[in-house]
C-alpha cells in the first residue's frame, strides 16, 4: 500500500471515528432528552389521573402493589425491585422500561413505567407501591427516524471526509512526490543537475530547499573529485614519462657516461617533483574528512620554525621577518605545510637578492614578495586547485601549493586572500581563533 493510500486510510479512519463518536452522543443526548420529556408527561397524567385503558397510544396501565408482593389492577409484571417499593423497604420512585405482550393482537409491547410508593390521604399512612406504565410507541418511532437520519448523515459524512481525505493527501504530498521523482531521475541517470521546484515556507518546503542543497554539494563534490582525477592524470603524466624515458635509456646502456649521469639526474628530479605532487594529492583529497589535531601554540614560532627551513632550502633567498607573539588553536602539521607552501612560493617568484618579508601578528601570517605580481585576470583562481598563471608554467610545480593554504585556512575557519601590485604580491592567512 503506498504512503498517499495509507494517508488517506488514516485520516478518513480518523474522521469516521469522530462522526461515530458525535452520533453515539447525539443518540444518546436524543434519547434521553425524549425519555426525559416522556418521564414528565406520565408523571403528570398520573397526577391528572387520566384515564386508564388496556395498551391504547395514550392511555395509562396501573398495577397496584400491597406491601406483602400481591398486585390488583392491570396485569403488570411487578419486578423485585418494585416489591422493595412496595414493601417499604425503598420508598425512592423511579422509572424503567419493560416489555409485555398486548392480549390483542399477542405483539410485545415497549413500555415506560414509573414505580412510586403509595399512601392513604386520610390515614397519611403508607399502603404499598403503584406501577403506572405507558406504551412508548410514539417515543420509538421518534428514536428511530433520528437513529435513521443519524445513520444517514454519519455515513455521507464519512463517505465525503473520506474523499477530501484523498483530495488533501493528493495536495499534502505534491512536493514529496516532487522529491521522489527527483530521487529516482539521479538514481536512474546520475544526474546531479535535477533540482526541485520549492513552494511556500513549511517542512516540506524546507525539506525541498534541503534537498536542492544536498544535490547542489554533491554535484560540487563529484565535479570537484573529478577534476582533481583529471587534473592530477594530467600532472602526474609528465613526471612519470620523463622518468619513464630516462630509465628506459638506461636500461638500453647505450648512453655515454657523461649522458648517463645527466639522465639520473632528471630521473631523480621528475621522482621528487613526484613524490611531492602525490602528497599534495593526498592532503588535498583529504579535504574535509580531515581530523584536526588542535593545539594551543605560538604562531611567531610556528612561522620562524619555517621560515629556517626555508632558508635551508633555499639558502639564496633573502627572509625579512617581523614575528609578533601570537597565541592561536591550530593543527600544527597543516599550519606548517600551509605556511612553508607561501613561503615556497614567494622564494619562486622573488628575483635574486630582493627581500621576502614574513609577518606575524594578531592571528595573521602575511608573506610579501617583491617579484612581478599576479596579472588581474589570475587573481580570481589563484587558490585553485591545479591553476596556474601564464608566467608560472615556466616554474616547477602543479599548481597545488597556495590551494593547500586556502584549505588550511578554511579547515581553521579562516581565509586566505591575496593582494598583488606591479612591485609584488602580498599573501595572508588569517586565523580568527586567537588570544
């Protein structure tokens, strides 16, 4: 059964026990107030003393009880509650129904009586008990058009609750069917591009903003994921074939001495150059199921630890630093690949002899070259992974470096940016989490 078939069930299942429910009350309020009027009636024509008859419509039947259960009058069944009457031994009056057969025509008969004690008014002594009874014919016929008529109107009542009911349910779960529909198109074709039209403010409508959300992230993530795969074949081919091809000459051995040496050398160099494109690769396709290992540390000396290495590496470059102490909340690994990522990069562009100045202060690492900047047209995909400027393709590298820095930055919830004029580019890594 589907959910708009159990929906439906549901909630026609629901109206019909509250209209089952209203008639049952309806009934019973019907009855008694009818019960109540014929009560008061019989009382006052026992009062009146109208005439007594045998069943007639109506007509009075009396039935006299003594105290010791023996009854004159008419032929009355005398029940053992009205011998307690009768006897004195509960003088509290009350009605009840019974049914007898009518001498007549032999068909039992509905009737109301009312039992009371009696007295003598000379004497004011008590005598016994009285049965007066009365057909209820016309109460009966009454109790059953309306039984008829609340039958009647509980039923269309129900059958017609039970159509709005799938009426609603058709219109509660458009946008849901809307979903399901959406689902199964990218189930079926893969297509991440199908969104969900949204409709007003409720759950369903978040639910649908939720959803376009959802396909909107994945679409990124799948499109990002591949192209990194893209990307990094195409990264990783140029490596791999030169050293490829240096190893295959060497392999032939026919290469002089001289060239021998040459071809370890690019062999050599092609394999670093790979190594580090793999573990930029890696810490890349990390991305956010990275697990931060946080730490309270001195960013100055985080950036001086570095800034050493660097000059190690590098030992023609020329760092100016101006290390503020700074106390942040950081994964020291990525801080340190972000930071050492800058500062290769400045050491690459920076021409011979011109200062790279490395600063520190309230929570911000700023590495300043003073080479030829970044053409406008880069400056929007300077961060992006694999992106490299017109006069970077002549450097070494894949474009990875300054993309590790934006996801450090951002996995501490912070943000790179970068500033760039004809005499440099200036870098920041901002970090918010400071003391």
């Amino acid at each position: 059964m589907s959910f708009r078939a159990r929906l439906t069930l549901y909630v026609a299942a629901a109206i019909a026990v509250t209209v089952a429910a209203a008639s049952v009350a309806l009934w019973v309020v019907a009855k008694h107030e009818l019960l109540t009027q014929f009560d008061r009636a019989l009382v006052q024509q026992v009062a009146g003393g109208r005439g007594l008859g045998p069943f007639g419509h109506n007509t009075l039947i009396v039935t006299f009880v003594r105290p010791d259960g023996t009854s004159r009058g008419q032929a009355l069944p005398v029940s053992a509650r009205a011998r307690q009457v009768a006897s004195g031994k509960n003088r509290k009056a009350y009605f009840t129904d019974a049914y007898v057969t009518d001498p007549a025509s032999s068909q039992s008969v509905h009737l109301r009586e009312y039992v009371a004690p009696t007295y003598d008014e000379t004497t004011r002594s008590f005598t016994g008990g009285v049965i007066v009874a009365q057909p209820l014919t016309s109460t009966d016929h009454a109790l059953g058009r309306i039984r008829f008529w609340i039958l009647l109107v509980g039923g269309i009542a129900i059958a017609a609750a039970a159509a709005m009911a799938a009426m609603v349910a058709t219109i509660a779960l458009r946008p849901v069917r809307r979903l399901t529909a959406a689902a199964e198109t990218v189930a079926a074709t893969g297509d991440l591009g199908e969104r969900v039209d949204v409709e007003g403010d409720d759950e369903l409508a978040r639910l649908a903003t939720r959803f376009n959300g959802m396909l909107a992230a994945l679409e990124d993530s799948v499109g990002r994921q591949r192209r990194l795969v893209a990307d990094a074949s195409h990264e990783l081919r140029t490596p791999l074939t030169a050293a490829r091809t240096n190893v295959e000459l060497l392999r032939e051995g026919k290469l002089p001495e001289h060239e021998v040496r040459h071809a370890l050398e690019e062999a050599s160099v092609e394999l670093g150059a790979l190594t580090s494109l793999v573990a930029d690769l890696v810490e890349l396709a990390r991305g956010e199921e990275r697990k931060l290992r946080v730490e309270e540390l001195q960013l100055d000396e985080l950036v001086a630890g570095v800034v050493d290495r660097s000059r190690a590496r590098a030992p023609q470059a020329t760092f100016v630093t101006s290390l503020t102490p700074t106390q942040v909340r950081v994964d020291p690994v990525l801080m340190e690949r972000a930071v050492s990522n800058l500062l290769d990069n400045a050491v690459k562009y920076s021409p011979p002899g011109a200062p790279i100045e490395v600063t520190v202060r309230d929570g911000e690492v700023v590495v300043a070259d003073h080479g030829p900047g970044i053409a406008e047209e880069d400056m929007p995909r300077i961060f992006d992974r694999f992106y490299r400027a017109a006069t970077a393709r002549s450097k070494p590298g894949a474009g990875l470096g300054l993309a590790i820095v934006r996801e450090a930055a951002e996995a501490h919830g912070g943000r790179a940016t970068v500033e760039s004029s004809p005499g440099g580019a200036r870098f920041r890594l901002s970090l918010p989490a400071t003391v």
